[in-house]
C-alpha cells in the first residue's frame, strides 16, 4: 500500500470514529461531524506530509483530491459504526423517531404509515450511503485543499 493511501484510510478511519462518537451527543453532535469530514482532509494531507522524507509538497487541487477520497472513508466507517451503535442502543434509531413524530401528532395516521414505509426501507440506507458519500466528499476536499495550504511546505 503506498504511502497516499495508508494516509487517506487512516484519516479516514480516525475521523469516522469520531464522527461515529459525536453522533451520539444529540443535537449538537450532528453538527459537529461535519467538522470531521473537514478534518479528515487535513488529517491525509498532516500524515502524508509528516511521512515523507523531504521537500514535500502538494497543490491545494492534489490535497483537495485526496481530502475528498478521505472523507469518503470518514463516511463509511461512520455509517458502519453509527449502524453499531443504533443496533446497542446507544443511537436513537428511525424507530425512534418515528414514535416521536406519532407522539407529536404532527401527521395524520395515513401520512404516518407512508412515512413509517418509507423510513423502514432497505432503500433508505442506499440514500444515506449515498447522501453521506458526498457530503463527506466535499467537506474532505475542502479540508484537503486547507490541508496543503498548511502542511505542505516543500515547493511546487
């Protein structure tokens, strides 16, 4: 495994843990997982630079790359480890926010079954996959980007 890629999976992986811990402090943890993505891109450009041997140095568009591929990562250990602790009852799962919206009385039965169908669908782990993959991508490249601009300090 080359050097790149042990540093993109372990900030990966070191950022979806803690994005997976932050989760369960509710609501403010939510928010800040994001600034995880953020790090795990700046977290690959700190390791990739620290392993180098000299005269190390990437452009914002290199780190930018990475940090993206970084935050990917971030987001499937995330979800992995979000998964976990939903199932150990440490996460409030869709269930229970499903009896929290019935509790609220906010919809009607009807609307409540359609939502309740929707929610408990295989599917929806496809979307969020899908949602988090991309949110992770973005945030990670903009700590990439940041990442170079602070770690980088050979010439380019």
């Amino acid at each position: 495994m080359t050097g790149k890629s042990q540093s993109i999976l372990l900030a990966g992986a070191v950022s979806g843990v803690i994005t997976a811990v932050l989760s369960i402090f509710q609501p403010w943890g939510g928010c800040a997982c994001c600034i995880t993505y953020i790090g795990a891109g700046m977290l690959y450009v700190w390791h990739h630079a620290n392993n180098q041997d000299h005269g190390f140095s990437m452009t914002s568009g290199e780190g930018a790359g990475s940090g993206a591929l970084a935050g990917v990562v971030a987001g499937i250990v995330a979800m992995i480890l979000g998964f976990v602790l939903q199932q150990a009852g440490m996460v409030p799962g869709p269930e229970q926010s499903l009896i929290d919206m019935r509790e609220q009385g906010q919809f009607t039965d009807e609307q409540m079954e359609t939502i309740e169908g929707i929610v408990m669908s295989p599917f929806m782990y496809v979307i969020g996959a899908f949602i988090t993959a991309i949110v992770g991508a973005v945030l990670g490249a903009i700590g990439g980007a940041l990442g170079a601009s602070l770690f980088a300090k050979g010439e380019v």
